[in-house]
C-alpha cells in the first residue's frame, strides 16, 4: 500500500500524523510513505529523519493525495483538501463530523473511506487513540487557564494556587473523564479548589478514590452547574459523547451567574462545544468576551505542543495504520470490529449513527 503524509494545514496545527520510525515500519513491511516535505519541522522531525526511514519526499499535498492509497493525517480535511480526495481512498485523521456539515457532506461527496481516531472502540470499551490527544488537552486546560486567569490576559487576576491567607482559585469541570480527571490532577496541582461534575455515579467513585483532597465529585444537574457557575473562577468543558454533538450544558443566559473575568476552557469545542457561547479559534487568536466571561475555545489545543503531541498520537496510531496497509481496507474492516467503529463513511454511505442523526443523514451500517 501507499501510504500518503501531507503537511498540515489548519492554522496554528504544528503535528504530523506519522514519525520516521512509523515511516521505517511502514517501508519494513513492504509498503510505501510518501510525506509532503517540511510536514515534520513543526514537530521538531527533519525531513532528513524521513529519508533514512525510507520515506520519499516531494513538494507538494497534490503530489501525496494523487499517488497515496491511504492518506493519514492528524486533524480534519480543510476545504482546499477536499478536491484533492479520491473515490475508495482511505483517509484516517480525527474527523469529528458532528461539530461540521461542511466537512461531512463534503467526505460524503468525494467517495472517500473515512476512518475517525475519535471513534474506534479497543475490545474494554474505551477510545485508544482519542485518549492520548484529550490528556494533552485536559493538562493544558488548566496550564491555559492559569495564563488567562491573569489581568493583562483580560482574567479577573487571580492565582490557581492563591497564597496564605488568600483563598486558591475555583475550578469546575464540566465532564469527568479522561479530559477531565487529567485538568483535576494538574489543577490539583496548582492547590487549586476542583470540582468535577458527571452524571456517571461509578465514575464519580473511582475518581473521588484517586483523586487528592482537594478535589471534589460532584452529581452533575441543571441545578449543580448553575451554583458551580457562580462560584468558579475557571470553568473547563470536558464533556463527551463519542461521534455525536457535546450537549449544550451552559446556555447565554447563564453566563450572567459568573463573575467579570472569569475563564472558560471549552475542550469540548471540536465536537461543537458544550457552553452555548463557544465557537472554535485558534491559537494565533485564542479567546474572545462575552457578557464580561472569557471564552477560550481553541479546537486543536494539542497543536500547540506539537512534539509531545505527535509522539502521543503516533505511538497509537501506528499499528492500526499498519494493520489496515497489511490487509487491506476491506478485509480489515471484516476481520476487526475495532476498525468497524472507526469506520464513519464509506463511499458515499453514513455508516456512524450518532453523526447521521446530528444531520439527519441516512444511517446505512456497513455489511461485513
């Protein structure tokens, strides 16, 4: 198989989908990677490191969408992308459709076989290849908020952490999973006040057992989060539900219950957001006011650690990649029910029910 890397072309985006040793594995296994030059720098991988790999270089993403028979890449086909598709080609990337109709009916239009990191379900349940990218993104929520929580930043001015004698910062985190535990152990850190909200109950549990004591679970309701906006400082939005929209847990009007200057984090904000005000930006414009409460809504918080980010991403992303190149899309999807969950379009057909119902697609389940 060829095995196509472009360079990535969402602003402020600085990973790549494939390291050199992954370019080696590749080529071991009698494959082919072509990488678009300069689609490592950003990670800190020189195009050299490719070449002894055994990667071939060449000059541009036309180059790599025309000749790739899977095109791995890290965040969703842009617009300018979307020409560059072929009809059967496998495109394996984070798509999360539900937050864009644009970029679904455009995977739907161009034939492609769509294969989403987001949504691939390992035989416990859980979601291999998303998990690395939201510990990244939970830790940084808070290192993001403790910069934006400063005056010249638009915050209110306040310290995580506080000092003796002044009391720490009021951190609610909306959603208690891998986002979410991940910015309570760093905002834990900073000695900060935590309060994780979920609906799960043995979630709840488990956290309240592993986490330090100065973070608290709390039953999330529409009563909890109203009282939590009023005293929290920083507001993190971790929520998640696989594929589909994040439910809206914050609406405009509620943004009156939060005090001038306080922060909100919406990690959830590529899968649509879950506070109502949210919208995506990006790290060379990160944050915008409403009613006096700072939104910061970047949609690739990753991107910004590029290096840690890669390696992550790579180290779990390589043997599927490698399974798929070995056996073929088709036989891969028929042999492994891990890859029927990533599976979200296949050749014109929604076959992921939660983002035909954000559309109102029809829903057709691919037949192995």
């Amino acid at each position: 198989m060829i095995v196509g890397i472009p360079k990535e072309v969402k602003r402020d985006e600085y990973r790549v989908a494939l390291l050199p040793v992954g370019a080696e594995e590749f080529v071991r296994a009698g494959h082919q990677v072509i990488i678009e030059k300069d689609s490592g720098i950003g990670s800190g991988l020189t195009n050299e490191q490719y070449l002894e790999a055994g990667a071939t270089l060449v000059d541009s993403a036309e180059e790599v969408f025309a000749q790739a028979d899977m095109i791995m890449k890290v965040k969703e086909p842009q617009p300018e992308e979307f020409p560059l598709i072929r009809k059967g080609q496998i495109v394996f990337t984070y798509f999360h459709f539900a937050a864009s109709e644009e970029l679904t009916q455009g995977m739907i239009d161009s034939g492609a076989i769509c294969l989403a990191y987001e949504t691939l379900r390992d035989q416990r349940g859980t979601l291999p290849l998303l998990t690395p990218m939201s510990e990244v993104a939970g830790r940084m929520s808070i290192q993001e908020g403790a910069k934006y929580l400063e005056k010249p930043q638009m915050g209110q001015g306040i310290l995580l952490g506080g000092v003796p004698g002044v009391a720490p910062a009021h951190i609610t985190i909306l959603g208690g999973g891998i986002v979410g535990a991940n910015a309570a152990k760093i905002a834990a850190g900073f000695n900060a006040d935590v309060n994780i909200l979920d609906i799960n109950m043995d979630r709840l549990r488990y956290l309240d057992d592993v986490m330090p004591p100065n973070v608290n679970v709390l039953f999330s309701d529409r009563h909890v989060i109203r009282h939590q906006l009023q005293l929290a400082d920083l507001v993190v939005g971790a929520v998640l539900i696989p594929g589909a929209k994040a439910p809206m847990l914050v609406s405009r009007e509620d943004l009156k219950l939060m005090k001038p200057g306080s922060v909100i984090i919406d990690v959830a904000v590529d899968q649509g957001g879950c506070i109502e005000t949210s919208h995506p930006t990006s790290h060379s414009d990160p944050t915008y006011l409403v009613d006096d409460v700072l939104h910061y809504c970047v949609a690739n918080m990753p991107g910004a650690v590029g290096r840690t980010s890669t390696f992550a991403l790579c180290n779990v992303t390589l043997p599927w990649a490698l399974r798929v190149a070995k056996n073929g899309i088709e036989k891969s999807l028929a042999d492994s029910p891990e890859l029927q969950t990533a599976l979200n379009i296949h050749t014109g057909r929604v076959t992921n029910k939660p983002v035909a119902d954000t559309f109102d697609l029809a829903y057709e389940p691919l037949s192995i």
